[in-house]
C-alpha cells in the first residue's frame, strides 16, 4: 500500500513539475491575449474600441493551487475618457495561454486615441511582441528579460525626424529596470528596437 502511495504522489509530482516546464512565457501570454481581444470583437462579445483605442497591456503570473486554476492575468486597457477612467478587459489563460475567461471593466470612451493608417493599435501591439517572442534569439539578446519576465507595454503614436508616423512600444519587465522600446511603421512593419 505505501508503495502504491509513493507511485501515486511521484506521479503527481511528475505532472506537476511538467506543467510548470510546459507554462508560456509572460511575453507570450501577453501576446496570446492581442489574439483573443480580436477574436471577442469578431464575435462582438466587445466593443471595436478594444482594439482601435489599444493603450497598455500588464500582465502576471498567477499561483495556481489546482491544474484548473488560471495560470496568467492580462489586463488590456484603452487610451482614458474624458472622466479619466479608461474601458479595460481582463483576461484568464491557462499555463499555455488558452483563454479561459475575460470581463470587461466599464470605463469612459476614450478620447485623444491616437488614429492609425494600416494596421490598428492592438496589431501594432502585437507585432511589437513577435519583437520580444524572437528578436532576444537573434539580434538583441539584452531583450530577454522582456521575453521571460515582461511586466507590461504602452504604445503611443510618435514622429520621427523625417515626419514619418511610428508606433512606439515601451516594455517594462520585472527583472530589471530599463525600458524596451520598438518601434514599427504604421504598418506594422518593424523599424527598430532598443534598450536602455
């Protein structure tokens, strides 16, 4: 019998360790919830402005006491009203970033949102994050604390020294205290990126 208990608990010890191996990053996470936001406003579970109004995304690993527990929080924010509240959602996931709910957090319409050409801000957020998902493989490895510990990103709308539109992302992480910024064409076509 004590043998059949000691498989027993090795085995959910086993489970246990895997699925923490298994989770996904913060940055990715992060990412997964760009994703769902489209797909709520496609199946009109929220409003347009979810991804139109896109301002800041802060996300964070959750403790999990069963396997059915949610494994990570993102909190998607607009751009503020003219109260000075702004619309927010948040959204659940498991430790492979599958949604597994969201609530919608009642706030003014925003106001002064930065209007884009090509792509809305909640694409451009997401494509400054397949920066974090790869450019710390490739090109810029200071930019791995982002990808393992990102804490949350603002994006705002800026001009360069030829007049040209960009998208401007800053990351924060929780390992260490300089910024990440990206920058993207309003396309959404990558520019460049740094850290300081």
């Amino acid at each position: 019998m004590k043998k059949l208990l000691l498989i027993a608990l090795m085995a959910t010890l086993g489970r246990s360790q895997a699925s923490v191996a298994d989770s996904i990053t913060l940055s990715k996470a992060a990412e997964l919830s760009c994703h769902r936001i489209e797909r709520l406003v496609t199946l009109k579970k929220i409003d347009a402005g979810y991804e139109t109004n896109f301002s800041t995304l802060t996300v964070v690993a959750l403790q999990q006491t069963q396997p059915t527990d949610p494994a990570f929080k993102a909190v998607e924010s607009q751009y503020l009203g003219a109260d000075g509240t702004a619309a927010q959602i948040e959204i659940l996931m498991d430790n492979q970033g599958k949604p597994l709910s969201f609530n919608v957090i009642t706030g003014a319409t925003a106001v002064n949102a930065p209007v884009w050409t090509g792509a809305d801000s909640i694409n451009l957020a997401e494509n400054s994050l397949h920066f974090v998902l790869e450019g710390w493989q490739t090109t810029q490895p200071e930019v791995k604390p982002f990808y393992t510990d990102m804490k949350a990103m603002r994006l705002f709308q800026v001009t360069d020294s030829s007049g040209q539109v960009l998208s401007k992302a800053e990351f924060l992480s929780y390992l260490v205290g300089t910024t990440l910024t990206v920058y993207l064409k309003t396309d959404g076509t990558f520019v460049s990126a740094a850290v300081k």
